[in-house]
C-alpha cells in the first residue's frame, strides 16, 4: 500500500469516458478551458488526506502538535482548509502572517521561524498574539525581548538550533549542518539560555527546535535529530535548572515527484518519532516533552498540479525536441533552481499512442527554464493540455512576474466541482504599483 507523499498523482486520478484525465471527478481539459492556462490546481479531497493522515500518524504521542510550514503554499482559502482541521501553522515573514490574519486564522497556534526577522515584523507578530517565535539569533532575542517589554507581555519563544545532522538531499535544501545560515549552533547556545535567564525578563523558553532540511528519503535523522534534542534538553535542564518541555522537529520528509524518488510513508517517519522519544527520553531521564512536526511539502505537494497548453516545438536534427508551453520558470522556479524534476502527462484524449522522448521548455528568456527534461509524452502536439503533477508545494510560494508575465490562477476542485481561490493577475495590477514621473512625460 502507497501513502499519499508516495504517489505521483493525486488520489481519484483517472482516464474519463472521454479519454481525457479525470482529477477528483474533473475533467482536467474542461478545467483548462474554463480557467485558461497556465493554471495551478489544488484537490482538496488529497489536501484533507493527507492533513488527516498525518493526524492518525502522530495519534499515539498525546502531546504532539503539527503545524503546516507556510512557506509551501499559502493563501487564504489553504490556509482555512488546514485551521479548520486544527492545524497550527509556521511562518516566516509579516505576509504570511497577514495572510493568516485576513483568512480569518488566529495565531495562537502559530509559529514564527526566519533567521533575519525585522523590528516591525516581531512588532506585527506579538501584537496579533503569535503563539511562539523560533529564535535564531542573539539581535532577535533583544528585539523580542524590547517589545515584548513595551506591550507588557511575557513572549514564549523556542530556540532554533543547528543540531549539526547532515541528510543527502540538495545543498540549497539542506539545514541542519553546523555551517548553516539558520539558528545557534551546539557551542553558542548556552549564552542563549543565559541571557534569557538572566537579562530578557520577557521571554519564556519552553524548547529547541530544529530543522533538517527537506525532500528528506531517510528515517535514521529523525531518530538521531530527537536524540541530539533531547540530549540538550537534558543538559540545559542540569546547568541552568530550566525545564523545556517542548521540542520542534521541523518538517522536511519527502515526496515522489518521479518513479526515481523513494520516501518512507509520514507512518513511518511518525513511528520513528515516537520510538525515539520513548528511547532517548528513558536514555536521558527526562519527562516526554511536546512535540511539533512542521511539514511543508510533503502536506500540500501531492495535491496540487499545473495546466499548461503546448504551443511551439523545435527539433533538433539528432539532438532533441522541444516543446514549448505557456509558463515555465515564473510559475515554477524549482527545475531551474534546484535541478527539480517532474512527471506530467498530456490531459487530452490522444487518438493513437505514440509515445515520444521531449524536453519540455517553458516560455521565459533563459537557457535554464527547462521545467522537465527527456520526458516521454503521448504525441505532443500544438494545442495539448499538459498536466504536470506534485506542484503544490513551492511554485506558486516562489513564483515571480519575470519577463512580466501575469501570475497564473489557482483552482481548488472537490468531487466534481471546482472553484478559484486565487485568481489570474491583471495587467492593471501588474503595472498599479509603477510611477511614471512627471518629468518624464
Ligand atoms: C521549510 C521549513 C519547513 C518545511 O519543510 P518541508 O521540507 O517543506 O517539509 C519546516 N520548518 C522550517 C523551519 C522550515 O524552514
């Protein structure tokens, strides 16, 4: 049996009667006309599954807490669906806080990570009642603390360390390593702790976090990503007399975006988890401590895929074809940035099959926006509704107007039904921020 961070495709994905491919009861070419292309897609029925199965993976552990790192995919309506399951959320900026703000989400569930938080983003974050902070760094401690002060009120914070793990996954992807842009390494953390006791009245340290990386394929750095947690927890317990009660396990297991990948089910991981706590707290000697898991990734990416329409093709005599669609880079920047690769299909009916090796080429001015290279694909023609699967995390977050292109539409289907939840930019909302001065007219 496969979970759903194991499939390519999102549940309930089939041929119709028609020939064309059926998402959770949508005709994906039906989707493509009324919507247009480019257009991002998420299946809320996979989203919800996958939500709730990593509710029945941590169901055992009492205390574990499970909130969705933002930064994969966040708008408003996502952002509704996971609160209403009861999901916390991990932010990393004041728009993804306002975005929570404006679906109608309150923070106290909230977590807010970033290695370089501004004075007024802390300021946004504590006067709307965040849940928690991750420190990463000593400037961040005086400014929680200042603030905190000024509104008169005691922050809880957890301090983000680099637990100096390393996990085989992209160098651009990976966190956890001692030379690390992100959180106080195993050597300055006590002068963390020191000055939180001693100086910053205002803050509350409850735990350590910590954050590996992602698109992560092992078990083996969770186990030891909860043994180096709780072995400091119990270290800071018998130096300075703290108890922390809380550790933050960060997200980062993975997905298959094709035949290639190979990750272990969130069952899996979750069991892991679990058995490490049991194990290492007995090892230690202390008390369970509450856990947070914060997936990204392998929450939302399943759910979502992209429309494309085909448009030119070039081939070259003994080297390639390429086929030309409608985005590329702008909307998914992964291929180009991290050499990310994807499956995808023709959506329409194909009378014949005739299978053909392609590149697939986006539309922006660079060499580099290939967003899938030597892919077979059923007789790819002018015309043809390209289906590219596991886009839900990380494309539309990290999408951009390059070459001034417009940003696609996103569509939420259920079962049949489909509606927008984000919609296309305008070419007025593109230029609505631009000044032509005066004395250029
Ligand atoms: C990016 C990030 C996550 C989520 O990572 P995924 O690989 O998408 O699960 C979780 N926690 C922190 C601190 C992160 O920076």
């Amino acid at each position: 049996m496969s979970f759903i961070n194991q499939n390519i495709k999102p549940l309930n994905t089939k041929r119709n009667q028609k020939g064309n491919l059926e998402i959770s009861g949508c005709d994906i070419v039906d989707l493509a006309n009324k919507y247009k292309t480019p257009l991002y897609v998420i299946d809320e029925v996979t989203l919800k599954t996958m939500a709730l199965d990593y509710k029945k993976a941590f169901k055992r552990y009492e205390k574990a807490n499970i909130i969705f790192a933002s930064k994969a995919l966040m708008t408003a309506s996502i952002a509704k669906i996971l609160a209403n399951l009861d999901f916390g959320f991990d932010v990393v900026s004041m728009g993804e806080i306002y975005t929570l703000l404006y679906a109608g989400v309150d923070l106290s569930k909230t977590s807010f990570n970033g290695n370089n938080k501004s004075k007024e983003e802390i300021e946004f974050a504590i006067e709307n009642n965040i849940g928690h902070f991750s420190a990463d760094n000593f400037l961040e401690l005086e400014y929680i603390n200042e603030i905190a002060f000024q509104k008169n009120k005691i922050q809880k914070i957890h301090l983000r360390i680099t637990p100096g793990i390393e996990c085989h996954t992209h160098d651009y992807i990976k966190t956890g390593q001692i030379d690390s842009k992100f959180g106080f390494d195993l050597k300055t953390i006590d002068k963390a702790v020191d000055l939180i006791i001693n100086k910053y009245k205002n803050l509350n340290l409850t735990g350590l976090h910590a954050h590996i990386g992602s698109q992560i394929f092992e078990t083996k750095v969770y186990f030891d990503l909860v043994e180096v947690l709780v072995k400091e927890t119990k270290r800071i317990k018998d130096k300075f007399n703290i108890n922390l009660n809380e550790i933050n396990l960060g997200g980062g297991l993975g997905i298959t975006y094709t035949n290639e990948d190979n990750p272990p089910s969130v069952f899996e991981i979750a069991d892991v988890i679990i058995d490490s706590i049991e194990i290492n707290t007995k090892k230690y000697n202390i008390e369970k401590p509450s856990i947070y898991i914060e997936p990204g990734r392998s929450l939302v990416c399943s759910s979502g895929f992209s429309l494309y329409t085909i448009g030119s093709t070039k081939v070259i005599e003994g080297v390639r074809k390429y086929v030309a669609i409608d985005g590329g880079m702008a909307d998914n920047p992964r291929p180009s940035m991290y050499q990310a690769k994807y499956s995808a299909e023709i959506a329409n009916k194909k009378e014949e099959n005739k299978p053909e090796t392609v590149t697939v080429a986006g539309k922006f001015c660079e060499s580099g926006d290939i967003l899938i290279k030597d892919i077979s694909l059923n007789n790819p023609k002018q015309g043809d509704i390209l289906c590219v699967y596991d886009t839900g995390a990380y494309c539309y977050s990290m999408a951009s107007n390059y070459n001034r292109v417009l940003k696609p539409a996103m569509a939420l289907i259920n079962n049949g039904k489909s509606d927008i939840i984000v919609k296309r930019q305008t070419l007025e909302e593109l230029t609505q921020n631009d000044v032509v001065l005066d004395r250029l007219k």
